[in-house]
C-alpha cells in the first residue's frame, strides 16, 4: 500500500488506514515508536505503564498497612 507523506505543522504525517489501525490496536492518541533499522523506517505500538508520584505511593502503603485484611480477602 502507497501512503502520501503531507506536512503536519513543521514535521510530517503519514496516514495509518483505518484496517492497519484496528489490526494493531491503534487509536487516536496512541504512543507510536519510530526507529529506523538497516535503512527502513518501522513503527511500533508502545504501551505506557502509569507511575505513581511519592505522595501516591505513600497513600497506597498507608491504605494497605490500614486495610491489608480486606485486601486479602477479596483476592481470594
């Protein structure tokens, strides 16, 4: 499949059809990784794991200190 290359601000677009989009679970505002190997230009989905800042960190080790018998509880 041929894809025409258009400008998108001052870098460039190409269009990923919507087949090759849903193939790969592709959307909208989907993280995408170029690289270029031995002369191409790949693409790869990229899944982001959130990270929790400090603060949160800490309120989850606090609520699971306070509630860890709930916690295992329901895990069984």
């Amino acid at each position: 499949m041929v894809q025409k290359i258009v400008k998108y601000g001052n870098s460039h677009a190409v269009v990923i059809p919507a087949e090759l989009s849903a193939r790969h679970g592709l959307q909208a505002g989907s993280l995408v990784k170029i690289m270029e190997e031995n002369g191409r230009l790949v693409l790869c989905p990229v899944e982001v794991v959130p990270r929790l800042s400090d603060d949160q960190q800490a309120f989850v080790r606090d609520l699971y200190g306070k509630r860890s018998a709930v916690f295992k509880k329901l895990a069984e």
